[in-house]
C-alpha cells in the first residue's frame, strides 16, 4: 500500500482542519470542543506526483475530557504503528503547552521521522512567533495555518523528503 502519514497532537491543535486542507476535502470533523470523540479518517494525497496516506489520528480511542492524555497517548500508539512519517501539530495561538511534551516524548520513544507543524499561524506576526517549539526538540517547526492556508506547499515538501 501507500506509505502512510500520521497527524498527531493533542485535542483542539487543528489535526482535522489540517487533514481536511491537504486532502483538499472535508472528510474529517472539525470541532471547537477539544476532545469530542470521532473515528479515525484516512485520505490519499497527491502532490507533484506522488502519493501518500494521511491519517488523523484525532479520533482513535475513547476520549474522556477528564483524561486527555490518555486519549492523547492511544492515538498515538495507533498512528505510529504504522506510520512512515509523523506529523506532529502544535498551537502557535495556545503556545507551548504540557501536553505537547508528553507527546513530544511518545515520539521520540518511537524513533520516526517527525515533522513539527506549528498551526493557527495565521499571520506573518504568528509564523514568527514559532520558536518555543524548538524545545520539543524536532528541529525548526513549520508555520502553517489550516484556516487562512500557508505553508501548504513547504508542508508537503517536508512530508515527501522524508518519506
Ligand atoms: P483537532 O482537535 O486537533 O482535530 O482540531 P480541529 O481541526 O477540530 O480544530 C480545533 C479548532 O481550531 C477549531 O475551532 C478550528 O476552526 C480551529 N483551527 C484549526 N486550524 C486553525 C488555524 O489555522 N487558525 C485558527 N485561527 N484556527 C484554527
Ligand atoms: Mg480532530
């Protein structure tokens, strides 16, 4: 089959707005209520060529709002399973948060490529405010915005170098 590519990240991060933008369909749920509880979805992309399996991993498992990180760590378990490149999606609005560094370190346990896309960067002014990330130690992060549509091309390039 096609290589597969997760998205992963804690509730309300924009996964499914991401998913939704680079499939180029509205497939996946998008919902302002951090973990409200859907299926997994998966769509074929396809860019300058080649194509690949986008996962959003936002629904795997129960999600209980009094246990985020639970739901957090599951689906991470499922979409690195089989996963050849990660794509691990952080909240430039919200900043770093703690939950991020429990994903950031279910990551780095797996050992697969990792590209850090840095969401909800809806402007210039936003897309520079990216460096608190570094810390999660995945290298540059990637400004992108699912809502107002950049970095879609620079996305998919890191996406396809390391597949
Ligand atoms: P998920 O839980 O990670 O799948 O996140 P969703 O895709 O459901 O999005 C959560 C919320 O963030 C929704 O209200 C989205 O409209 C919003 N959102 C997603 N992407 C962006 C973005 O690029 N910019 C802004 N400002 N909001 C976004
Ligand atoms: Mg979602």
């Amino acid at each position: 089959g096609l290589p597969v590519v997760a998205i992963v990240g804690r509730p309300n991060v924009g996964k499914s707005s991401l998913f939704n933008w680079l499939v180029g369909r509205r497939i996946s749920i998008v919902d302002p209520t951090p973990g409200v509880t859907r299926d997994r979805v998966s769509a074929t992309v396809e860019y300058a060529g080649r194509y690949f399996e986008l996962v959003d991993t936002g629904g795997v498992g129960v999600v209980d709002r009094a246990d985020l990180s639970t739901a957090v760590e599951r689906q991470i378990e499922y979409a690195l399973a089989s996963a050849a490149v990660v794509v691990f999606v952080v909240d430039v609005r919200s900043g770093l948060v703690g939950l991020d560094e429990e994903v950031a370190e279910r990551l780095r346990r797996w050992g697969k490529p990792v590209i850090l896309a840095a969401n909800k960067a809806d402007t210039e002014v936003l897309a520079c405010a990216v460096g608190d990330f570094y810390k999660l130690g995945f290298g540059a992060p990637l400004p992108v915005s699912a809502e107002q549509k950049r970095g879609k091309e620079e996305l998919l390039e890191a996406i396809l170098s390391r597949l």
